[in-house]
C-alpha cells in the first residue's frame, strides 16, 4: 500500500487507512471516557488505602488491608462499569417498529382473507 508523501497534508478525513477502519462510536466517548477511566482506576485505589489505614497497625495486617480494599474497590467499580454501560447502551439504542409478526387488530380475520 503505496501511501504518497502527503498523504497526511488532508487530515484524517482524507486518509486512506483512516477511511478503511470502521468508526464505531461506543457509549464511552469524550468527556465520559475520561470521567469512566479516572473513577475505575482512582476508585480502587483509595480503597486499598484505606483498608490500608484500617489494618495499620501491623504490617501483616496492613498489607491484608491494602488487598482487601482494593479486591472490593475493583469488584465494585466493576459492578458500576457493568451498569453504567447497560444504561448507556440502552440509552442510544434507536427505537424500533413493531414487527410484522405481531397480531394484527382483525381477530376474526385468517391469513387466507377469509373471515371466521
């Protein structure tokens, strides 16, 4: 694949390696993507310091401390990550028309045109 050498003078909306890949736009993007990474790491974190400070005064304990937080900081931003992605998912979803195969309004009706 021969790319010539301006083929960045365009941009990327003129690129041909950047026309080729999809653009899937997922429900983290922008600012949410920023505020979604910083809360799953930070969050963590701050919980193995604290079950840190909980078990200080040992340093057996202490570490303990430091595991446990942080095991039930990860479970928990993983359980908001879980639902704050079925909600946003859920939010962008398109609405959709009714399908064909629903029941119609003509109950006495058969699929022959007859009527019962």
């Amino acid at each position: 694949m021969g790319l010539e050498s301006n083929a960045c003078a365009d941009g990327c909306d003129g690129c041909p390696i950047a026309a080729a890949v999809p653009k899937k736009k997922g429900p983290y993007a922008g600012w949410r993507l920023g505020v979604a990474s910083l809360g799953y790491f930070i969050f963590p974190i701050i919980s193995a310091f604290i079950g840190a400070r909980v078990g200080a005064p040992d340093h057996g304990t202490q570490a303990l401390g430091a595991l446990i937080g942080l095991a039930a900081g990860m479970t928990a931003a993983a359980l908001v990550a879980k639902r704050a992605e079925r909600r946003l998912v859920s939010s962008s979803k398109p609405a959709t028309l009714p399908s064909s195969d629903s029941p119609s309004s003509d109950v006495g009706s058969r699929s022959n045109g007859s009527t019962v």
